[in-house]
C-alpha cells in the first residue's frame, strides 16, 4: 500500500511542470510565422511593390 502511494506521489509530481515545454512549443510556433512572413516578403517583394504603386496611382486619380 506504502509503495502505491509513492507512485501516485511521484506521477503527480510528474505531470506538474509542463510549463516549460509550453513555452518552447509558443516559441517555435512564433519564430515558423515569422520565418513565413519573411520568405512571402522576399518571394512577393517586387510584385508587392509593383501592387502598392498601382493602388497609390488610383487613389491619387481619385482624390481631389
């Protein structure tokens, strides 16, 4: 019976620090978006640029 309570003690003790593990996986999970962001940025640059300056052309056409 002694032993059986030492081993529901120490899974309890176990599963109490998943703090840490959390934190990495948010980490992770961040720097992949921000990897994205960077390589859509690089990839699209020129088009993007190209896009932004057609809209900046219309709007400027249609503003007094």
């Amino acid at each position: 019976m002694l032993d059986y309570a030492r081993i529901q003690l120490r899974a309890r003790l176990a599963n109490t620090d998943d703090r840490g593990a959390s934190a990495v996986e948010y980490g992770l999970l961040v720097a992949g978006i921000a990897i994205a962001i960077i390589i859509a940025v690089f990839a699209l640059g020129d088009t993007l640029s190209g896009m932004f300056d057609g809209v900046e052309g219309q709007v400027g056409e249609r503003t007094p």
